[in-house]
C-alpha cells in the first residue's frame, strides 16, 4: 500500500481499532512501559491521523487482567494479564493500547511472539497514566506494522478495561508481507565436478518464510560457470571457483567452493560432445547418456539464447557468435550436465563445403563423358 488509508476513505469504522499520530507515534519495540502519542494542535496534512485497523490475518484468543485497578485515576499503573491463543512468527508481537474513543492516548508492544511457545503466556506492563473510563486493549501486531502515514493492521482486540467497542475484523484478510532475510545459504557449500558434467545449486533463506530473488555469479566462469538465474554450475575446465548466490533486496550473500577435476565421473547424466565449436547458423545434435541411473525426460536449456538455442531434442542452433552453455538437467532434478558451444562467424559465401562437392561431381562427370562417348561409339 503506497499510502495509509485515511478517515474520509470508504472503510467499515466498526474495524477501526484506533488512530495515532502519523508522525512519531508507533515507534519504538518492545518496551515495559506505553508510549504516549503525541498529536499537534494543527492534525492535518503532515500530522494527520495513520489508522489501525483489526483484522483476522492475526489472531488472539483470550487476554484475562490478573492485576490492575482500573477503577480510578491512576500514575503508573502496574498491570498484569494472561494471554492465550496469539499468532506467532518473525516480527509478531503482543501490543496494548489505551485509548479514548478510537484516539490512542498510550501504545506499546509489550512481548514479543516470535516463538511458537509464546502462544500463550503471561505479560506484565505499565501504563503512565490512566484516567477512568479510558478503554485498555490487547492485541496482537506483525509484520503489516507499516511506517508512518500508513495503515496498520492488528488482530480484533480483547478489551481489559472501559466500554468494549465490539471491534470486528475486515471483511477481507491482508497480506502479510514475508520477514525480512536475516540469512542466505547454499547447499552444496563446496563440490567437486568433472569438466562436462553440471549441477544444480539450492539456496535455503532464515528466518522461516523469508524469501528473495537471487543472482547468481562465478569468480572464474572459465573454469566454473553458473546461470545467473538457475544457479546450475558446469564445469569447463580444471581449476577452482567460488559460485556466488546474492539476495537482491536485502544484499545478502552465499558461496559455494567449486573444484573442478579431469577425473571421470562414475554414474550420472553424459552430454557428447562436451564442448563444440560451430559456424552461425549451423545446427548440431547433442547426444545425452545415462550411465548408473534410471533414463528419464530432459530439459534443455542455454546460458544465452542470443549466442545459441536448444529444443526438446538437444539439438543446437547457433545464432551468432559467443560462448555459451548448453545444460540438460533430469526431470527428477537430481543430475544435469553441460556442453560449452562456442559460435564462430559463418563462413563465406556459406555452406562452401557442400560448393566444393558438387564442384568435384561436376568436374568428374565432364571427365568421364570422353570415355562414355568412346565406348558408346565401340559398340556396334
């Protein structure tokens, strides 16, 4: 959402928990004591109201007071409440809130509820000042806790104190947005391949649920090249080299140890040729063997279709001059192998080789029809 959805909006009120200031007001984590929202003499435009609004993408269940006293004026008031039944994950968090009317006067995330034990609990916090009738809820907050000027979004609260507003959910649940990726890893982290053989490369992200697009990248593609967008790493020539996997939002890295070796594999996915050099516009066939495993269907695909293409088959078009990589990999996704094509300019004049054969057939028939002539004349 680009920008917070204001009061004049078309929205159910009956789903509004409360407004807060739209500049400074939520801020903070978790805290012992609320924080008190502060609002100008002049609440329009920069100053205006940001809105919480309940909604059942976040639940709790129950939220029982078992100390606090409500019933007067109040500095400091000490309160305790045992909570159950509350949505957990990364960046979850039990929140209170005092209110008058729908206008918070204090706000706080009093837990946080990142692990699943934190269902249920006990909580203890501090309110600074209360005065009688202001209304107290719990409630639970994730990851749509936006930044100022935009709309928040909460479970439907459990009123401790005051006149319940019998607050209802939206008609629609929100998206909640993934966790921000705290950590990127690559599986293999270190591998070993034979020059013509390739292999797939998976990524896992933490904390759960956190997920991004990924760029990959070989400090030596000579020797160990990898698609930037599959992560499929072959193997070229003997050496070493570090395969790079970087998360694009949150700029985090991963590497994979790659040692590639002559030596011949045993069992796996066989592409002949492993390497080839081609004319533009010549078409050739790569032939793939299964040896030690079970034939199945293949995928094919190019590094670079602008250099060259593969279909269904394995067949190769060259389409203009470069290097690129052919990959096949298992429809079980468990081998893949590669064949480096290399394009060179066609030849000139093009398909001279088929030129100079019918030029010798031609030649060697007008030699013959002497000797034809002649020993069609001898016959008589």
């Amino acid at each position: 959402m680009a920008v917070g959805l204001r009061p004049a909006f078309h929205l159910n009120l009956e789903s509004l928990l409360f407004t807060s200031p739209a500049a400074g007001g939520k801020t903070g984590g978790v805290a012992a004591a609320l924080q008190e929202q502060t609002y100008t003499s002049d609440d329009k435009g920069k100053y205006e109201h940001k809105l919480t609004l309940a909604t059942n993408t976040y639940k709790l269940d129950s939220a029982d007071l078992t100390s606090g006293d409500f019933s007067n004026d109040a500095v400091s008031l000490d309160v305790k409440v045992r909570y159950s039944g509350a949505s957990t994950g990364v960046g979850y968090h039990l929140a209170a809130v005092v209110t008058s009317g729908d206008r918070a006067v204090y706000y706080g995330q009093i837990k946080d509820l990142e692990a699943a034990a934190d269902k249920s609990g006990d909580v203890t916090f501090t309110i600074p000042e209360y005065k009688s009738g202001e209304e107290v809820y719990l409630f639970v907050e994730g990851r749509n806790n936006n930044g100022d000027n935009k709309t928040d979004f909460a479970s439907v609260p459990i009123c401790i104190a005051g006149t319940d507003r019998r607050i209802t959910a939206l008609s629609e649940d929100v998206k909640e947005p993934r966790p921000e990726t705290a950590v990127v890893k690559v599986e293999p982290s270190a591998l070993t391949l034979a020059v013509g053989y390739a292999r797939q490369l998976s990524l896992s992200f933490a904390p759960e649920g956190a997920l991004e697009e990924i760029t990959w990248s070989s400090d030596k593609p000579d020797i160990a090249a990898v698609n930037a967008a599959t992560g499929v790493v072959s193997a070229l020539k003997k050496g070493s080299a570090e395969i790079t996997a970087t998360a694009k939002t949150s700029g985090k890295k991963a590497t994979c140890a790659v040692t590639v070796t002559k030596k011949p594999q045993t069992e796996g996915l066989i592409l002949t040729p492993a390497a080839m050099t081609v004319s533009k516009g010549v078409t050739e066939k790569i032939t793939a063997a299964f040896r030690g495993i079970t034939e199945q269907p293949l995928t094919w695909s190019s590094s670079k279709e602008s250099v060259a293409t593969v279909d269904k088959d394995g067949t190769v078009t060259a389409k203009g001059e470069g290097t690129c990589v052919i990959t096949a990999v298992t429809e079980d996704g468990a081998y893949s192998a590669s064949c480096e094509v290399k394009v060179t300019a066609a030849a000139h004049g093009g398909g001279s080789s088929g030129c100079n054969t019918a030029g010798f057939g031609l030649f060697a028939l007008l030699i013959s029809m002497p000797l034809l002539f002649r020993k069609s004349a001898g016959r008589k």
